[in-house]
C-alpha cells in the first residue's frame, strides 16, 4: 500500500508483540513481494486509527472475526470498508 502512495497504519491487539515495528516504521518484504515499505504506525488505539482510515483489512484467523467485529462496531461507519482475509498478520503478503 506505501508504494502506491496509501499510509498504512497497522493496528494490533498487542502492541507490545510488534514493539521494534512501532519503532522503525518500516516492513521488509522478501519474496513476490521484495522491497523495505513504511507505515505510518502500529497501535491498538482503535477510535484513532479508524478516525483516519476508511478501508480496513482484517488478517487474521477466522475465529477471532467475532471478536474483532465487537471491537470494531463502536466506531465503524457507513464510509469504512471491512476487508477479511483468512490468514495470520501479513500471510496475504
């Protein structure tokens, strides 16, 4: 998404699992995908991050759908757009 021009920004329910990317900002890719690409942040605040993004990408499990749908319900709108994909943090990569 950097390389097209978006700003990504990764929300996670522990953020403390990804403290280094929070940090550096920045995903290396390897594989069909090869390239060093920034994001704008990692954060488990989820008013904030829906506050400025209106596509979501869910990556994740199946079974914790439900839960993050629970999460997310408070602050979703008609304007945002949930994404699914069944997999763990960046396996659709």
């Amino acid at each position: 998404l950097s390389s097209r021009g978006f700003s990504p920004h990764i929300l996670v329910r522990s953020p403390e699992k990804l403290s280094e990317l929070a940090v550096t900002k920045r995903i290396t890719s390897m594989g069909k995908l090869e390239g060093d690409f920034d994001i704008a942040g990692v954060t488990s605040d989820i008013a904030s991050t829906l506050g400025r993004c209106k596509t979501i990408f869910i990556a994740t499990t199946t079974n914790c759908y439900g839960e993050i749908a629970m999460k997310l319900a408070p602050y979703l709108t008609a304007e945002h757009e949930v994404v699914l994909f069944s997999s763990k943090f960046a396996g659709v990569v």
